[in-house]
C-alpha cells in the first residue's frame, strides 16, 4: 500500500530532477557575445519552465520558476515576483474567473451553449456550429477582452462537449480549445485599437515619420483572420480528421430544454455579462478628455472590472447576495493556471531584461543576415524569425525589434513598408507554441483538465506553420492588388 502511494511522489521527484538538470546547463554552457551568462542561465530555465509545464499537471515548477530566474542574476526574487503578481494582469484574471464562475454557477453558460445548438440554421450542421464558435470567439477577444472571449467560448465548448456525451482530451473540446486559444492569440492585433495593436502601430509611426493608415491596417487585418478560420476549419476536417457526428446527431428534442429556461439568476447573470461587454468596450466609445475617460485611462481595464465587481457585489436576491464572492473564486479559480500565469509574466519581461544580453545578439545577428536576401527571400525569412522568436519574447518587443530593420530596406526590394509592418504584426500573434508566447498560451497551457500540452503541439504545430505560410501568401496577394 505505501509503495503504491510512494511510486507517484517518486515520479514528480524524477521530473523535477530533469527540470533541474535542464536548468543546470545555463551554467555550464559559454555565453556567444553580447549575450551574457545572465542570458544564457535565463534561456536555459525557460526551457526547463517550458518542459516542467509540459510534464507535469502538478503546480511545482511555477515554483520552481519563482527560485531559478533570481538564481541566474537578472533581478531579486522580490523583483521577479513583482513583474508577476505585481500586475493588472493577474488582477483581472483572477476576477475574471470569478465572473466565468458565476455564469456557470447560474446556468447561463449552458443556456448560451443550448442556445447555440438550437439554431434552426446550424442543426445538422456540425461545421456551421464550429464555424460560429470560433468567430465568435475571434470577434469577442477583438472587441471586447483576449481573456474574457476565451474563457466565455471555453464553457460553451465545455457544454456542448457534455452535451454530445464527450468528455475532457476527446478530439472534438481539445480541438476547439486549441482552435479558441489561437484565435484569441490573432485577435491581439486585429484591431487598431487593441493592446498589442497601439503599441505596434505606435513604434511604426515613430520609425516611418507617420501614421499608419488606420482603414488599411483593418482591412489588411480582419480578412487574415476570418480567412484563418476557414484554414482551421479545413485542417480540422481534412488534416486533424475531426469527426463531426456526434455534432450532427444533436436535435432540439435531444437538448436539456430546462437550460434555456430563463429564471430570474439567468436574467440577472446575462444583464451583468452585457454591462460587463460595455464597460469593456468604453475606451473606444467614450471621447477623449471626458471624466469616464480620464478614469478608464487612470485605472485601466482591471480598475473597470473592479468596479463592476464592487457593483455587482452590492446586489442581493431574495436575502441573498447575487454575487457569492468567496464561494465563487473558491470553485471558480484555477489557483494553479494562475500561479503558472504569474510566472509566465515575469518571464516575459525578464528574458529582455538588458542584463541578459539577447535583445543585442539578436539584433547583431539577424540584421546582417536580412540585408543579403533576396526580396522575396527576405520576406519569408522575416516572417519564419518573428513567429519563432514570437514564441519566446513579448509579441511587442519582437515588432520593435524588426520595424527598424524592415522599414528602410522594404522600399529598396519593391514591398509596402507599411503593410510588411503590418505582416510582422500579425506574424508576430502566431504565439501558441509556448506558455510565454502571448496572453491567449498563457492561459492555454494550464488549462490541463481539459488540454495537454502534447496535443497543443500536435495541433499547434502545423496550425502556426500553415497560418504563417497562408500570412507569406496574403502579403504578396495584398501588394499586388493595392500596388
């Protein structure tokens, strides 16, 4: 019986021993110039970090992480733990989990899903429904919150999935989750106005000397992504041989019809949802130099989600709280997806840390190897080096890296420097491959009741590869009709 017990402990002290390992060789390995050892030992417990996730549903190496970055010199743990938990980022997720907690606790998750599966166009339509689903998802992280569209379309998939009688790591959830995630990451830069998006266009105008045009940002962005949903939706069928059937088989007499009724919890959990959309989409409807804007830009979007909080807790139903705040995160939140998310944060901000050296190497590096391509040769490589370098740095920082180089040489090869920046942009969102590669694989990885991290590369793998081809293919398509 003990030994019985003992074998699983026995196997996480075997994985953390690789983890270590792992992270041991930063140490031994000799730093290429300008890359410190600093630099070195980082890269080298990221891919520990990396394959400490992959391994393990267990939450000891966000730990881990948390004792190894300070170790390699960058920062002090304080520093590191800051970069973190020291965010608004983990603020609104946190409660962003709560609010995803109380729609399911309501019911209104299953009555949005039931919804869904009743619509006279998509019964017996299994594709229309994944159709919906993913551009829906696209659609909501693009106007409303990467986070809130992501969350919101998983438990509708969650629903769906119990619906068809399916349970977690079947193929048609770890598809869509997968498919969710990715969309969410696309949608980082699909409109001018998102977060990725200002401080892209805002790096190219300082670069180029003027303002992107807005309008053809938008209609270089937008068609990208709805036609990677068609891409998806083909390797799904084709590729990833996903099969539909059970989706084909539900009919509105098969579907708990007690979750579409609408009780007096659903009325108030959907109002609450559509104040939640609207606060979130104030910023680009409220002008400039208002008091409602003054406070969005002081507080940001986890002051907005505070504040509906603060609202929401003050309304009560029959005695009772509408808002169960600590049953609520108690159930609702995944504490070891935010512990990995936290770390994941720091991470990000760490690895261009100027202490580490490889923002220079990269730049010595890659700069001379550009400039001898030919044209079209260039094109492609520049692409192929910002999707994997997106994969491992901040999205933003590896547009402001590659914007300076790309903007005076484009025009002397005979391409748009405005729409190849627009090109980096979005090459720069096919950041799914690992945990640190945007906001969308931040939560992606640890969602591991439901995905693994091994079908994430299965799937992963060639969505990234063929969305980035289909993004060569686009931009040369884009330059000849416009030029």
């Amino acid at each position: 019986m003990s030994t019985k017990a003992s074998l699983p402990a026995n196997r996480e002290w075997l994985k953390a021993l690789i983890v270590l390992g792992i992270a041991a060789l930063g140490w031994i390995i000799p730093a290429p110039a300008p890359m410190t050892p600093i630099g070195v030992r980082c890269l080298a417990v990221f891919l520990a970090m990396i394959i400490g996730w992959s391994i393990t549903a267990s939450a000891w190496p966000s730990f881990l992480g948390l004792l190894l970055f300070p170790l390699t010199g960058v920062m002090p743990l304080k520093e590191f733990i800051a970069m973190g938990w020291g965010t608004d980022v983990m603020v609104f997720l946190i409660l962003s989990f709560a609010m995803i907690s109380y729609l399911e606790a309501t019911g209104v998750s299953r009555f949005m899903a039931s919804w869904l599966m009743t619509r006279s166009f998509l019964q017996g339509h299994p594709w229309r429904l994944i159709f919906m689903i993913l551009f829906a998802a696209y659609w909501i992280c693009s106007l409303v919150n990467t986070f809130i569209g992501i969350f919101l379309m998983w438990q509708i998939v969650y629903s769906i999935t119990e619906s068809i009688g399916q349970k977690p790591f079947d193929k048609f959830p770890t598809i869509m989750i997968f498919g969710i995630a990715m969309f969410g990451a696309l949608s980082l830069t699909a409109m001018p106005w998102g977060g990725n998006a200002i401080v892209n266009l805002s790096v190219y105008a300082n670069i180029a000397g003027e303002s992107a045009n807005m309008l053809e940002y938008i209609l270089f962005t937008i068609p990208y992504g709805m036609a990677c949903i068609g891409i998806y939706l083909l390797m799904a069928k084709f590729l990833f041989r996903l099969d539909v059937r059970p989706l084909v088989n539900i009919k509105k007499e098969n579907i708990d019809h007690s979750a579409l009724e609408m009780t007096a919890e659903k009325r108030t959990a959907l109002i609450a949802l559509l104040v939640f959309v609207v606060m979130l989409l104030g910023p680009g409807l409220i002008p400039k130099g208002t008091a409602a804007f003054e406070f969005y830009q002081r507080f940001g979007i986890a002051g907005i989600l505070l504040l509906f909080m603060a609202g929401l807790l003050l309304l009560s139903h029959k005695g009772k709280p509408v808002f169960d705040f600590p049953t609520l995160t108690t159930k609702g939140v995944p504490w070891p997806m935010i512990m990995m998310v936290s770390v994941i944060l720091a991470i990000g901000g760490t690895l261009m840390n100027e202490k580490t050296g490889i923002a220079p190497f990269l730049n010595q590096n890659l700069v001379p190897m550009l400039s001898d391509l030919p044209p079209v040769a260039f094109v492609v490589i520049l692409i192929a080096v910002v999707v994997v370098l997106t994969n491992f740095m901040i999205n933003m920082v590896v547009v402001a890296m590659f914007l300076p180089i790309l903007i005076p040489m484009a025009e002397s090869m005979g391409h748009s420097p405005m729409l190849l920046s627009f090109a980096v942009m979005l090459a720069s969102t096919n950041a799914i491959l690992t945990p640190a590669g945007c906001a969308a694989a931040s939560v992606l990885f640890p969602n591991k009741d439901w995905i693994t991290a091994k079908d994430i590369y299965k799937y992963g793998t060639p969505t990234v590869i063929i969305f980035s081809a289909f993004l060569i293919i686009y931009f040369f398509i884009s330059m000849f009709i416009i030029y």
